[in-house]
C-alpha cells in the first residue's frame, strides 16, 4: 500500500489540482516512485493507494492504469490510523489473511534490492510472529523531525536484525537527539510497516476503536456514509493510537539509505540542477548577499537580500517563510491555519 498526502507548503508537483498535489523529487512523482520500488514484490493489482478524496483526480492522471477500485479516497484526512484501518478492511475483505506493507510515498530510498530484501525479512517476521513490525533505520546524524525507536533484546536467530521494541521516542529536541544519537542503540522510525491486515485490525480494535469501528460499519454503504463516519472518528496517528501501546511490536533494523522527505530542508538535496550559486532555486528568484536559502516560486519574482538559510515558498496564495532549521515547524502553520477557520490555505 502507498499513500500520499500534504499541505500545499509542502515540495509539489508543477502540474497541480486545485488545493492539492503530489510530491515530485526526480523525473516522475514519488508516489510512482513508491509503487516502483515494490513492483517486484507487489503485482500492480495488489496495490492500494490512500489518498484525500480532493487528490483523487491528480493521483488517477499521475497513475492512469492504477485501478479505480485500488485508490481508497478519505473524505477528510485523519492522519495515519484512519487511512490504515480503511486500507486493512479493504484488504482483508478482499483476501482474508492477506498480508499487508504499508508505504509512505514522501520518501526517498536508494538501494532498491536492500530495500525490497528488508521488506521481505520484515513480512516473513510478520507472518511467522503474528507481530506488528516496523522499519528502523540507523541514524546518520542528530535529526529533530524523525521519531525514534529504542529496541529490546534482540530476537535470537537473526543476526541482532530483529528486536522487540521498549519504547517509542517522539520527536526530540536537538539536545535530545544529540543524546540520542550518542547512545548509539536508538534508531529511526521510518513509518514503513508490515504485519497481517487481521492482526493489525485486531490492534486497531483494541486500542483505537473509534477509529477503526465508525469505518468498518460505513465500508459499502457509499460515499455518505463514509464521510458521516470520518466526521466522527479522531484524528490520531497509527504510532500514538497502536505501535505506542500494542505488545506485539518488532523493528527490523533496516539497511538501506533513505530521507523522509517531509520538509523543504529534506529535499534540497534532490533537486538536481535546481542549485544556483549560494542557493538552491525553483522558478524565479533574485538572491543577493545571501546563501544557503531554498526558494520555490513558480510564477512570482522572489527577491532576498542579506539573509542566510532561509525556506521561501511561494504557493499563489500564501506565501511561507522560515528558517531551514525549523523547516518541520511548518505542521504548527497547518494546526493554526485550522484553528483560525482558514482551510482555504490548505
């Protein structure tokens, strides 16, 4: 399964529907760069794609032979444990006792063939173990917008890839992730899953039901009745509503390089060609005695002066401007943009 969502602060497409996008990094959208990656291990008809029905129209055209019936549409975003339980129910309806690997589509990952042996290692402790298993990955560096993951004891007979997990670590600040990182056991929390769609629902069952139930009881009643139920369910991700409090939870210590590429300082690297002396630019923009800013402004002149590690967006309507620093900060410009009663912006 492959999801993707975002605000319109987020890095995007050139081509874009009105109020939403996908995310493009390289030559093709990285939601179809998602889907590529596990191609070799998940037939074109077995993969689902979770997406806000407002980016339904823009995930068909990225995606034309993608089938109708494989793009699950949320009437509204309610983060992550929503869009698992509607892909698991969906799922496990279809082919009882299936398995199932859940994808975020803002990542970029190298290394293809580690990636799919790492999936295949984390299916195969899935289904033998009846856990819900996670991907971590080692970290390289003090990072403030990734969640971390302390693992237990290892599981004998894996060669210390596989652990139990102690605890969930939120998003630390930068004294806290230097802390981290210095421990040296901690690891990344990529958000790649797998686990048995059952097993997973059981979890959401138990310790999300408010979630879980309102879907499963609208699931084939049509669209009005989905929606009635997602204006009903809390809005929780699936590490704080399950991976936070299930028993059954188990990291594979994955091997592969990647980026969450959730913030404009995360996909500077990516844009190939896009640097321009001191800077790294989309679109137009007149940088003077400045460096090391990222500026996306497709359509209007941007100019700087005298400034340094800045992020300017230009999204037609809303104009965003932070340091790199606190690029993952721009989550609180969503909550307060909701709380103020201003969803045009989004």
């Amino acid at each position: 399964m492959a999801g993707g969502s975002g605000t319109r602060f987020w890095p995007r497409s050139r081509q874009r529907t009105p109020k939403q996008f996908l995310p493009i990094v390289g030559r093709q959208s990285m939601l179809r760069e998602t889907v590529a990656r596990v191609a070799p291990l998940v037939g074109p008809s077995r993969v689902l794609v979770v997406a806000g029905r407002s980016q339904a129209r823009a995930v068909r055209a990225d995606m034309p032979r993608l089938a109708r019936r494989n793009l699950l549409a949320e009437p509204f975003g309610r983060n992550t444990a929503a869009a698992i339980a509607l892909a698991a129910l969906v799922l496990e309806r279809r082919t009882p006792g299936a398995s199932m690997i859940v994808l975020p589509a803002d990542h970029a990952i190298a290394a293809h063939s580690v990636f799919r042996a790492d999936l295949r290692l984390a299916l195969r402790v899935a289904e033998e173990s009846r856990a819900l298993v996670t991907l971590g990955l080692p970290p390289t560096h003090p990072e403030t917008g990734y969640g971390y993951i302390r693992p237990a004891t290892a599981i004998p007979g894996t060669r210390r890839r596989v652990a139990r997990v102690a605890a969930f670590i939120e998003k630390p600040n930068r004294r806290r992730a230097e802390a981290l990182v210095a421990e040296g056991r901690v690891l990344w929390n990529a958000g790649i899953f797998a686990w048995r769609a059952a097993d997973v629902l059981d979890e959401l069952r138990t310790h999300v039901p408010a979630v879980v139930g309102p879907i499963e009881a609208a699931l084939g009643r049509g669209e009005r009745a989905l929606a009635a139920a997602y204006r009903r369910i809390p809005s929780i991700s699936i590490d704080h509503g399950v991976m936070e409090h299930s028993r059954r939870v188990m990291v594979v210590r994955a091997r592969f390089p990647w980026s969450d590429v959730g913030s404009w300082a995360a996909v500077e690297p990516f844009w190939r060609g896009a640097r321009n002396g001191l800077n790294t630019v989309r679109g137009h923009a007149l940088p003077i005695d400045s460096r090391g800013c990222v500026i996306d402004s497709p359509e209007r002149l941007v100019a700087l002066v005298g400034v340094e590690d800045l992020v300017v967006v230009d999204a037609g309507d809303a104009v965003l401007v932070c340091r790199k620093d606190r690029a993952q900060d721009v989550r609180l410009v969503v909550d307060e943009l909701r709380r103020r009663g201003l969803a045009r912006y989004l």
